[in-house]
C-alpha cells in the first residue's frame, strides 16, 4: 500500500465529553484502532483538529520506520489525504510525502 491509502483508512471515532471537575467539561475523541490516538479540549472542532493531527503523523511516522498501520477495513476511495494534512495544519514538508510513492523503499526519507 501506499502512504496515502493508509491515509485514507477509515477508523472508528469514540468521542465523549466528559466532566474533569465540578462545572469543567472536556471532549475527548480517539481512534481506538490506532493505540495511543486521542486528544482532548474544551471545544469539540479542536479535539477533532488535534486528533486528525496526531492520526496524520502518527501513520507517516509507522511507514517512515517501516511499521504499518492497522488496516481494519479498505480504504476510501474518495478521499484527499493531502488536502486533510493541509486542514490539520501539517508542515509543507510532510503534506509532499503524501504524494510521494509510498512503494518505494526511499519515498518517506527526506528529500536533500
């Protein structure tokens, strides 16, 4: 696969709001199928910036180290993975791997 398919998994979503002390709400939302995937913030837009965020990054680095990501079901066919990484407010640097080839054993090494 290639690193926009893994980009392009679609994972399930736990969101929750829950109460941290009296009066004080957060919102917690995670990939359970990705370990460690979570994030959390007074406001829900910012929990699930953040969460796309960490998704993105977490998945180039496990293909960048020669891990793969859990792929519990097919990717989507319809979708922009690039264009995500730019809304998640991703480096430029790392919006170009998506585009590379990720077949090739260099595609995720930077470039020089």
């Amino acid at each position: 696969m290639r690193l926009r398919e893994y980009l392009s998994v679609p994972y399930l979503l736990e969101a929750e709001t829950v109460e941290v002390a009296p009066g004080s709400w957060l919102r917690r939302v995670g990939y359970p199928e990705l370990p460690g995937c979570t994030a959390e913030s007074a406001v829900v837009e910012e929990a699930l910036h953040l969460l796309e965020r960490m998704r993105i990054e977490m998945i180039i680095r496990m293909v960048g180290e020669g891990r793969f990501p859990p792929v519990p079901r097919p990717p989507l066919r319809v979708c922009d993975p690039a264009w995500i990484a730019k809304q998640a407010g991703l480096p430029d640097e790392l919006v170009a791997l998506i585009d590379r080839d990720g077949r090739n054993p260099d595609a995720l090494a930077p470039r020089q």
